[in-house]
C-alpha cells in the first residue's frame, strides 16, 4: 500500500510539473508571438518607398529613413571590420596558444562580466573616452568602437567555444605530418569550426543591430545624409536611435512603428540566418 501512495505521488508530481512546463511554454511563445505580430502589424502599413529612400526635410514636414538606414550599415561595417579580426585572434591565441591557464581563466571571467554590463554603461564610457578624451566627437566611429567593446566578449567566447569542438586528433594528425603550428590552424581548426564563428558574427550584427542605449552617448542624433568615411567622421542616428527620436522627442507614432517593423524584420532575418549558416556548414563538415 505504501509503494502504490509513493508512486501516485511521484505520477501527481510528475504531471504537476509536465502542466507548468506546458504552461510556461505557452506562455513565453504567446508572448513572443503577440509582440512579433503586433509590431508588424502596426508597422508595415507605414512602411511606403518614400519613406525608405528619401531624407528628412523639416521644412517641407518630409520625413524620411534613409540615413538612418546608412548610418545603421556603416556602423555594423565598421565595427565588424574591427571587432571581428580582434574577437577571433584573441581567441585562437587563447585557445591554442596561451600556456597559462590561470590568465586564460581570468581573462575568460573577465569576458564574461563585459558580456553582463548594461549597455547604458558602454555609451557612457565611450562618451568619456571615445569623444571626449580621444577627442572624436559624437560620431560614427566612436559609436562603432563603443559596440566593438560590447561585442569583443561575443566574438571571442563564441570562437572559443568553436575551436574546443575541432577533435585534438585533427591537430595530432596534422602535427604528424609535419605542419606548424600555425598552418594547423589556418588549415584544419579553423575551417572545422568556420560554423560556429560565422553564427557568432551573424548574432553579433543582430546585437549592434538593435542597440540604442550606447549609441544616444556616442553617435548621436543627426539625420544627415552622407557618405562611408564622410558619415563615420560625423553625427548620425541609426534606426534604433530614429526609433527613439519618432517616437518620444517628436511623437510620430507611425513612423516608429514603421522603423520598428523593419527592425523586427531585419532581426528575424538574421536569426534565421545564423541558424541556416549553422545546419549548412555543419552538413558540409560531416560529409
């Protein structure tokens, strides 16, 4: 009689928790869900071509998205171009070089605190630094290389954790043949974790993406239209920023939830991308 009130215990727990997982499971994607379609709901019907490819014009009541399309592309060109080749060597060196596992240790803590900071912190310290000490200005470039900070521990964890799935026998196998140690992992760690470090940068553009907080400190608020090295030298806003410009400085609504849809998009696009990315070069390896 005990064994059968033990068990119709266990099967009460058992279903109490298979109820609250399901609930909570309903619960997050129905959350998710409604923010994704009301978004784009709301958004798409503002979004029209001249919205997309003309500028601003205060005096005419004209309002347009196209430098803040730009400036949004410039800034995730310019900090990858920088980030990405500083992220992956770090880790390499990290990974397949360093000797000193007490300072690999510690410099991985210290990545992983840099990942937790709020990104209000980031664009006040690129203030300090990037504008005001280095004497940049609000800009472009200091907004750039306020993001490539945030997402140095990124790229470089990512990487890491990419290069630990290469086998040690690849390597042995290499070493065996006679190859350096650097030919090694330009030719086999490398390509047999390209997946991983390619998926690392995608979310990284997803992150730069959608960054706002930072970016208010460092680039600015301007709506100018210029070129690739003319715009990184000046203030520019990006999509986040116009975002939060529409929306509480000047109350157009519809535009924010325009910007907002097209955000949404570009977000679920490189989401999906990062997964496809991912299954492709993983079916490459195993073949």
């Amino acid at each position: 009689m005990q064994k059968n009130h033990i068990s119709k215990g266990r099967k009460t727990y058992i279903l109490l928790m298979r109820v609250l997982m399901a609930v909570s499971t309903l619960l997050t994607c129905g959350l998710a869900l409604f923010l994704v379609v009301y978004v784009l709901v709301k958004g798409i019907p503002n979004i029209t071509w001249e919205l997309l490819s003309t500028k601003p014009s205060y005096l005419s009541g004209k309002i347009g998205i196209l430098p803040d399309i730009l400036n949004t592309l410039y800034i995730i060109i310019a900090a990858l171009v920088i980030v990405i080749p500083f992220g992956a060597g770090a880790a390499v060196y990290l990974t397949e070089y360093a000797r000193n596992k007490k300072l690999v240790s510690v410099i991985e803590y210290a990545a992983e605190t840099l990942s937790g900071i709020p990104s209000i912190i980031y664009g006040l310290v690129g203030m300090l630094f990037f504008c005001q000490f280095l004497n940049m200005q609000t800009s472009l470039l200091a907004g750039a290389l306020t993001l490539v900070i945030m997402n140095l521990p990124t790229i470089m964890r990512t990487t890491q954790e990419s290069l630990k799935t290469v086998p040690q026998s690849y390597r042995e196998g290499a070493f065996g043949l006679g190859a350096g140690k650097w030919r090694v992992i330009r030719t086999v760690v490398l390509p047999g974790c390209i997946d991983g470090v390619i998926t690392g940068c995608i979310l990284s553009v997803g992150r730069i993406l959608g960054e706002s907080a930072a970016l208010l400190f460092t680039a600015g608020f301007a709506h100018a239209l210029n070129g690739f090295f003319e715009g990184l030298g000046s203030s520019g806003a990006t999509l986040t920023v116009a975002l939060y410009v529409y929306a509480k400085e000047q109350g157009e609504f519809e535009v924010a939830f325009g910007i907002a849809a097209i955000l949404m998009i570009l977000t679920l696009i490189i989401n999906l991308l990062a997964s496809f990315v991912g299954r492709y070069f993983k079916k490459r390896r195993s073949i």
